[in-house]
C-alpha cells in the first residue's frame, strides 16, 4: 500500500507547483489517476485476503456449471490475452460439469489465476488451460512459462504478499494467489502449485455433483 500511496503524494506535491494546463500537469494526473485506481484495487486485495483468512465470508453456493464460468471467464479476458503477446491453448471439456460454488469467489480464482499468467509469463509462450475430470472431482489446470527464475519453494508463492518476481517489476500485490486458494478451499476445494524448472502448473480441484 505505501509504494502507490508515495507515488500519489508525491505527484499531488509536483503538480501544485506547476502552472495550469501544461503538458506535466497532464502527465502528473494520469500518473495520479493510475496510482489511485491501484492503491484502490490493493485495499480491495487486502480486505479480501483477510476475510478469506478469518472464514467471514458469506458464500452463495448454487449447482454452477464450471466449465462455463471458466470459459466465461477467459472470454472476459480476451483483451488482455490479445494484447499480451501469449498463445492461449484452451483444452476444456465440452460437457457440463456441475459443482455446488459460489459463483462470484470461482471467477475470482479463474480471474486472479489468469491475471498471475499474463503478469509472469515468458513474452510469445503458450498458456494451457485444461480440464481433467473424475468420478467425483474435476480438476482446472492452469500452466504456463514463468518469465523469471523460480529458485523458490512453491508453496512460498501461496504466502501472503509474496510476488512472482522478486525485482517487483510487476504490479502485482502478491495476494492474488493467497485469495484464490482461499476461496477454492472455503469452497471445500484445493488449489496447489507445482513447478519444474520454468514450468509453473496451477490445479484447482473441486467435488462434482453431476455430468451431463
């Protein structure tokens, strides 16, 4: 929260410097806009790893097809996947598989797991997005090429406030993940990473009712 904030007081202080409408008065309030929407998402993040954290959360859970919402999800996202320079390979099953969620917290772990994706991915790699289903379970596999060396522990990358790289070039909070496991495990779920060398393989899982 202090990195966006510094930023914020830092340029309100430039700006009442300078003389009306010029070209870094423009900048500086861009730059301010930016920082606040970001500073607004952290806080967002911050509440919602803490809720997640305690259990106070109220979930709305409904039979949901998840093949759907992960689809829907990644339509969502297809400006930025278009923009991102990645090759998205979508391997989902085309049947409906039902599971009792929360449909609200599921996209978030979709959105969050994506977003982790196009923020850490190696430019031009393939993305593979997969589906592989059990007799009561059905996992949601997300895999991609980190751009940077990941010489860490992976459950290191479940901590909270703990970032894909360490040089914080990124803007990321280093919740994302911490609120996606979270939710998939308030949900009676799991999520878990593995990774091999420059691998990074994300799989949620989660109790299936019913196979159509």
């Amino acid at each position: 929260l202090k990195t966006p904030l510094t930023s914020i007081i830092s340029y309100v202080d430039l700006l009442k410097k300078e003389p009306k409408s010029t070209d870094a008065q423009e900048e500086y309030i861009e730059i301010i806009d930016k920082k606040s929407h970001r500073l607004s998402l952290l806080i967002e993040d911050l509440f919602e790893a803490s809720k997640a954290a305690s259990g106070n959360i109220n979930l709305n859970l409904e039979p949901i097809d998840i093949v759907s919402l992960l689809r829907q999800t990644i339509g969502e996202r297809e400006g930025d996947i278009s923009a991102s320079g990645l090759t998205f390979r979508v391997e989902i099953k085309e049947e409906k598989i039902i599971c009792n969620l929360d449909g609200k917290r599921t996209f978030r772990i979709f959105d969050n797991l994506i977003s982790n994706i196009l923020k850490y991915s190696l430019l031009n790699s393939r993305v593979y997005i997969e589906t592989d289903v059990y007799d009561d379970r059905v996992d949601l596999i997300f895999k991609n090429i980190s751009a940077y060396e990941m010489n860490f522990n992976p459950e290191d990358m479940l901590e909270r406030f703990t970032r894909g790289d360490k040089s914080r070039n990124t803007d990321g909070s280093g919740l994302g993940l911490s609120i996606a496991r979270s939710f998939a495990e308030l949900q009676g779920g799991s999520l878990n990473i593995y990774v091999d060398g420059d691998l990074f393989k994300v799989v949620v899982s989660f109790k299936t009712l019913i196979k159509e």
